[in-house]
C-alpha cells in the first residue's frame, strides 16, 4: 500500500465495493492499471468507493480511439453540436441530486455549493450550444480584384483535458468539455484521482445524451502516469489543464507545439483604499476567502489594505468570519465544509506556521477544526502583520484563510502586489472613479473585479492568467473558449473575370 494526497492506494479493490470505471472506445471499463484508490469522503470519513488508476496504455488507447473518432464531432453542423450540448444539459439536471451527493462525499465542499456547481456545469453545456450557433468568422477585402478571401472556424482535432479537484463538474464543463463538444473536438479526460467519482457520472451523462462513440473518453489515473501521455502524444492537437503553477509549467514545456489552454495558480490580491466601503469590503472578503474553503484559484488569498483604515477593515472581517462555522459538508446549513486531501491541509499548516514565525499574528482560528467527523475541516483563519517575504503572501495557500498587510503609499501597495509571481486576478475597493481605473490598469491581473469579491465571474467573461505571470495562457470564458479550441483557417479564391 501507498499514499496518494493522503488516500491508499491498493492492489485490489476490497471486496463487495463501489467500482468506478474508465470510458473509452464509448466502453466502460476497468482498464489495464494494477492498481486502485481508495477514496475516503473528506467530508465524513466514510469510504466513497474505489477508482481504477489507469496505465499509459490506457491512456494510449483512449488517444488512437479519439484520433479515429474525430470526423464524427467535427463533421456534425454546429446545430447539432448545439442541440447535443442542450440534450447533455438535460442530463446534467435530471440526475443533478445524484451528481451534487456524490459531489459533496468526494470533494468535501457544503452539499449548497455542490447543487450549485452541478447546476453550473449544466448551464455550461447550455451556454456553449447556444453561443457557437452565433460565433462568426469574416471576409477581408483584398487588393486583387480577382480575389476573394475569408475566414472559416474547425475544431483542432484531439483535445488532451487534465482538471483539478476543486471544482471536479463545473470547471471541467464551463472551460472544456462543453465548447470542446460545442467546436467538434474529440476529448480525452483526465480528472484529478481523488475527484473522479463525480466525473464518472459527468461523462454518463455526455453518453446518454448522445456523444458519438469514440469522441469522449475518461481515463482516470495519476498525471505523470495517464495525463503525461495526453500532454506528449503526437496525436492530441490541444491540451487544456487547470491546476497548479508548477505543473503548468511541466505541461507547457512537455506539449510543445500544441494548442495550450492553461489556467494555473492565483494569488492575486484584494486591494482595500482608505476610501472604501468597509463594511462591503469585509464581507466580499470573507466571502471570497471561505468560499469552497478557500480551495479557488481566484479566492481571497491575500489582502493589501491602506494603513489608515486598516484596524477597522480588520474588525470588520473578524467579525464577519466569526458568523462562519465549519460544519459537515452533507448538512445543508454549512456553510464551509472540509478541504479535499491531507496535502492540501498541509501546505494550510505549513504556510500559518511560517508567518506567525516570521512575525504575523492569529486573531482567529490558524489551525484544523476539532470535533469534525475528518481532520480536514480547517477554522476560518484571519492573520495580521503577515511579511511580505513569507508563503501566505507569495504562494496559493488555497485553504480558508485572510492574510492582511498594511500599505502607506501607491508605490508600496504596487510592491506588494507585485510580490507573488501569479496574476489571475484581484479585487479593489474604493469609492473613486479615477482611483479604481488606475490602479485596476496597473495591477498584473487578469481580471480586476471592483468593489466586489476576487473570486467573482460570470461563465461568459473571460478570464485567464496575464502574460509573463504564472497563472497560464489563453483565455477561458463564452466565445472565448470557443476561439481557443477552433482553428482559423483563412481561403483564399482566384474568381475568373
């Protein structure tokens, strides 16, 4: 036996378990991998079920299968892709309070968040079918009066998809699964292995619905193993992954010469001015850090507020903090539920622990709940004078904790913010035009929210990480995904006097 993220991984399922199973060649299956994983709820300790950790081959197959498969997707008109993505979205709301329980066990957010995920992804599939039917292409006007020339969209081909464990429904849907399927992409997917469970009835739902065989596939698996064969394949045209920054990185260098769509690390700040609402403030802040335990590439993760008004700003967010308890994921008054895996716990501890040595002070919380059913639930955390040196500034702690540090200048606050090498996005606070604009143009971000939390968005925006930042390439969001998974490709005609 080992660990993965905290979690044992065997030789053999135990017997009389929950199986789940890998999709490919429209077959479900258990695949080639000798071993299987054992997936324990965060939310309750309860066993879960028992997932398959696939092989290379597995992957290899799922690959060839797609490559053989393309035509199928892509030679269907965008009207029926369109009504397919609608036929999937049906799916999705029919068996939706299957999907959010299973969700809630396996991922350990509030059964709440879970039933508004799975209603997200479903929206997902919706939004895509009905924004290609509208996404044109153009003609150009040329110099050659015998010459016509215009502009067409075509899927790439084969889409290699890995995503994280945070979001494991709506995510993959909003930013992948649903303009893939929407643009005529065949897809291979592989989810994060603690959150494959609820993928499995993400994709049962997609072959219900209609998606013809051999496009999609599942491969369930570890990324080194099963996602590394997707990023190096000469037979995957794009590759699209969320997750970490360190990983993208891997990625990126490994699929040299594909299409990449990557949406890596956050750590962006939330900026608070002497002129803000501070009461607004504080609640998007607590919002924004607790959501999903603070387990969002766009939460909360630090916040750089102005001297003058900082120990109001400061009251304000403890006690808003304070109304929040942890409380078991499956009870549907919770409002913050537990973290994923033990890895993820650990960084939480290693990063609290570093800061309150360097100097920062716990005004509330700073440690795991007691009395919860696992070790994964983590108090709200609010910590004051944090250096500007140390993880919790810098790093993506990703845990349900309020970093707070002081600025006396512009030109300091631009320092701090410009500490952490990511840029996916920040949140301002203040009551002046003038002031928002300028600052929300200087920050490094790719999306600047005004007077509202960090981690807001809406599906058709887009988002992404800002050039030379760490949090990716390409932009997810509406068309904006669609452009990312289509070929342009431009025709030229000699037309005869």
């Amino acid at each position: 036996m080992r660990l993965l993220k905290g979690l044992e991984v065997h030789d053999r399922p135990a017997s009389g378990a929950k199986k789940g199973r890998m999709f490919i060649d429209g077959v479900w299956e258990e695949g080639t991998g000798k071993e299987w994983l054992r997936v324990v709820s965060p939310s309750t300790g309860e066993d879960v079920g028992w997932l398959p950790l696939g092989s290379r081959s597995d992957a290899l197959r799922a690959v060839a299968s797609a490559k053989t498969n393309a035509r199928k997707l892509a030679s269907m008109s965008v009207w029926q892709r369109a009504a397919l993505c609608q036929s999937i979205a049906a799916e999705i709301d029919r068996r939706s309070e299957e999907i959010a329980g299973l969700l809630c066990l396996e991922q350990g957010k509030p059964i709440t968040e879970a039933r508004g995920e799975v209603a997200g992804a479903a929206v997902a599939f919706r939004n895509a079918g009905e924004q290609i039917k509208w996404l044109e292409s153009a003609s150009f006007p040329v110099e050659d009066p015998a010459k016509r020339a215009i502009s067409i969209l075509q899927p790439k081909g084969v889409f290699g998809v890995i995503t994280p464990w945070n979001f494991p429904v709506a995510l993959p849907s909003i930013y992948y699964l649903g303009p893939g399927i929407a643009t005529g992409n065949a897809m291979v997917w592989t989810p994060a292995p603690t959150t494959s469970l609820c993928a499995m009835l993400l994709v049962e739902c997609m072959s219900a619905a209609g998606v013809p065989e051999g496009t999609i596939h599942l491969v369930t698996g570890e990324g080194p193993v099963v996602g590394d064969v997707l990023v190096t394949s000469p037979d995957t045209q794009g590759i699209a992954f969320t997750g970490s920054s360190e990983t993208g990185k891997v990625i990126a260098t490994r699929s040299t010469g594909k299409a990449q769509l990557l949406e890596l690390g956050g750590n962006g700040p939330t900026i608070v001015l002497d002129d803000a609402d501070l009461d607004r403030a504080a609640n998007c802040i607590v919002k924004g850090a607790l959501a999903n335990a603070g387990q969002i590439c766009t939460a909360t993760e630090r916040v750089l507020v102005d001297a003058r008004v900082h120990d109001a700003l400061v009251e304000r967010i403890v006690e808003a903090a304070a109304q929040i308890k942890p409380m078991t994921a499956t009870d549907p008054a919770s409002r913050l539920g537990a973290l994923n895996n033990e890895e993820n716990a650990r960084k939480v501890d290693t990063h609290l622990a570093e800061a309150v040595r360097l100097g920062g002070r716990i005004l509330m919380g700073g440690r795991r709940a007691e009395g919860m059913p696992t070790k994964l639930y983590y108090e709200p955390t609010v910590i004051v004078d944090v250096p500007p040196q140390c993880a919790l500034h810098c790093d993506e702690t990703f845990g349900p904790v309020i970093p707070v540090l002081r600025f006396n200048s512009d030109e300091e606050l631009y320092a701090l913010a410009a500490a952490s090498p990511m840029g996916l996005s920040a949140a301002l606070f203040t009551r002046d035009v003038s002031r928002a604009f300028r600052h929300a143009e200087r920050i490094r971000c790719g999306i600047v929210n005004v007077n509202e939390a960090s981690n807001y968005w809406e599906t058709h925006i887009p988002a992404g990480g800002a050039a030379g930042t760490a949090s990716g390439t390409g932009r997810t969001g509406g068309r904006h995904t669609l452009l990312e998974m289509s070929d342009l490709k431009t025709i030229t005609f000699h037309v005869e006097p």
